[in-house]
C-alpha cells in the first residue's frame, strides 16, 4: 500500500510540475500580447544598441593595455634614441587614436539616456535609431585603433 502512495505521490508532483510549465508560458504569452507593438519595438531597438555597447565593452581593457604597451616602447625608444622621429610620431600617433576611442566611448556611455519616460513612440525610435549610428560609429573607431596599434606594435 506505501509503494502505491508514493507512486501516486511521485505521479501527482510530476504532472504538477507539467502544469506549472504549460501555465508559465501561458503567462510569457498574455504578457507579450499586453504590450503594445510600439512599446516592444522601442524594446528591440535599445536592446540591439545595448548589444552592440555589450559586445564592445570589453574591448576598453584591450585599449588600455595596447596604450601602456605604445607608451613603454615609445618611452623606451625616446630615452635610447632607438627610434626615429617618423617611429616615436607613429608611437604617438597610434596613442592618441587610443585615447580618442576611448574618449568617445565615455562620451557616448554618458549621454545616452533611456527613453523609459518618453510617450513619443516615433521620438523614442529616432533616439535609438541615432544611438545606434553612434555606438556602432565608436565600435568601428575601436576597432580600427586597436588594429593600427597592434600593426604598429608588430602584432
């Protein structure tokens, strides 16, 4: 008789758990019918710049450490006249575009604000429209002084 109650009991919170499932997405399904289209737009739109932000975010400890390696050879060179003045320009050149990356991305990441309480549809969609523009702009401006400073460093 123990047996045929725990079975029963294992079967009841078995099925229990598959109801639970099927009434979980019942509710994911009435939440995304309950928001508006415009409002689920404006989600997808910042959530595809936040990516683009996310994806790149990393990449400022790569600026930074190609930076301190720029700045070591170029110190280096200075001080034992290893470099050419053409060499130490290119050195500072390629530190400067670093900096500037890294500038622009602070920049960027300061302004950009949210659009939570903002009840222009069309308003909200320019903003994210625009800051996607501009964050992939930085994206490509990061990558491209990471790339000069690696050829320049012989990588």
């Amino acid at each position: 008789m123990k047996k045929i109650q725990i079975l029963l009991l294992i079967f009841l919170a078995m099925t229990a758990c598959d109801s639970k499932k099927s009434t979980d997405t019942e509710n994911i399904e009435i939440e995304n019918k309950e928001v508006p289209p415009e409002e689920r737009a404006e989600k997808e739109l910042y959530d595809e710049v936040m990516d683009i932000h996310d994806a790149i975010m990393p990449e400022m400890d790569n600026i930074m450490k190609l930076k301190g390696e720029l700045q070591e050879k170029y110190d280096i060179g200075k001080d034992q006249n290893s470099l050419s003045e053409d060499e130490l320009k290119t050195y500072e050149s390629a530190i400067q575009e670093l900096e500037k990356a890294d500038d622009v991305m602070m920049d960027w990441m300061h302004k950009f604000e949210p659009q939570d309480d903002n009840p222009d549809h069309d308003a909200v969609m320019d903003y994210y429209k625009n800051e996607k523009e501009k964050i992939s702009d930085v994206k490509e401006q990061m990558q491209n002084a990471m790339t000069n400073a690696k050829t320049v460093l012989g990588q």
